[in-house]
C-alpha cells in the first residue's frame, strides 16, 4: 500500500482543497450552469493492486459532494454520509496520467482509488435576486440517476444532455431535501504528507493536476 501511495503521489502533489463557491448568480427554472454528459472513469474489478476496504465512517466525503453541485453556490451541501466505499482501480483524467517516476514520463491509465457511494442533504440558498424580484416557490432539481455517471446536481434543466439520466425533483427555497449520489477518489496525500483521497476534478476533468485546485477528502484513523 505504501509504494502504491509513494508512486500515486508523485501524480498529484496537491494542497488542502479550496472549497469556495460564491453567492452572487441565480438560477432560474431554464437556466443554470450545464451539466457535462460523461461516462464515469472505467473501474477495473478489484484486485490485488486495489486499496484497502475502509470503512463508510473513515472518509469524510462533504467537501467532494460539493465538487458535484454549481460552483456558484446556490446549492448547499448541509451535510453528507457515506454508504459505501468500493475499492478497485480507477481510470484517471487523462491530464493526470503522467508519471515522473516512469522512464519517459509515460502514461499510466489507473491508480488505486473508491467509489463512493453517499447520502447527503441540500439546500437550495437564494442568491442574486434583487430587492423587487420574486423568488420562485420551487425549483428542479436535477440529480445523476446512474452509478457511473459524472454530472453533478443542477437547478434548471439548460444544458442537460440526456435527461433520463437524471431523477427530477422539485426544490424550494431554504428547505432541506435528501438525495444520493456517487463521486470517484484516488488514494494520495495531502501537503502535510498525510492519507487522503483525491476527488475526480468533476469541475475540471480536462485540466492539469494543479494542487491548488484539487479536493482532498481527509481519512479518519484508518491505519494506512
């Protein structure tokens, strides 16, 4: 386990997740940010190579649940839970294939990672309306349906390729409501040298592995 966390680092030397989001754009019933329509990294079964089994209350997964909402924060995540962490071998970004390690700098498909499967709770926070501006009683919400899938939850339907795969339901300002969802994490370590997993870049798959703009998802006395 820890060659295989040596080596992963060497790909992703990051920094404690940013995590901000702004409060300055509204959604509408038509309009919100698009939802990419991609398939999720390709899992090999689990194997020899996959990471250890860790336990639902090891990971605290809210801050990668946020990865997965508009990035102008009108969608809050007021708190998350992990149902299931799955281990195998995950693809990785293609961006995020290369290792120094290897002669050449050669391109590596894989590295040791979780599904995850969670349970969190949003609120839709009304933002960016003006003083004379009705806010709507109710909202859609859009949530991924599919396991493997990399779309996020979105407020309004502009941009959505593929509905049906997507659950829709209705959202209201203020008020709580519960979904579930899966999100993709890779085995690493954060800038202070400790184990944590490194989320999906679900809002820039196609970007370089910056550290600053990385999401780690801290682990709780798991031993590794």
């Amino acid at each position: 386990m820890k060659s295989l966390l040596i080596s992963f680092t060497a790909i992703l030397l990051g920094s404690l997740p940013s995590g901000c989001q702004s409060d300055n754009t509204k959604p509408s019933s038509s309009t919100a940010e698009p939802v990419p329509d991609r398939t999720a990294p390709t899992a090999a079964a689990p194997g020899a190579s996959s990471p250890a089994l860790l336990p639902p209350s090891a990971i605290d997964v809210r801050t990668g649940v946020e990865q997965q909402t508009p990035k102008q924060g009108y969608l809050q995540v007021i708190s998350a839970k992990v149902l299931k962490a799955e281990p195998m071998q995950v693809t990785l970004p293609w961006m995020w294939g290369s290792d120094p390690d290897r002669p050449g700098g050669r391109k590596v498909g894989t590295a040791p990672g979780y599904r995850i499967s969670y349970e969190a709770v949003l609120r839709w926070k009304p933002t960016g309306y003006g003083p004379k501006e009705k806010i709507p009683t109710s909202l859609p919400l859009y949530s991924p349906n599919g396991t493997d899938s990399l779309a996020g939850f979105q407020v309004g339907a502009e941009g959505l390729t593929k509905p049906e795969r997507f659950k829709v339901s209705q959202i209201q300002p203020s008020t709580p409501v519960t979904v579930r969802g899966t999100l993709y994490a890779y085995m690493g370590q954060n800038n202070q040298k400790q184990s944590a997993l490194v989320v999906y870049p679900y809002r820039d798959p196609f970007g370089l592995p910056e550290p600053n703009r990385m999401t780690f998802l801290p682990l709780k006395s798991t031993g590794l």
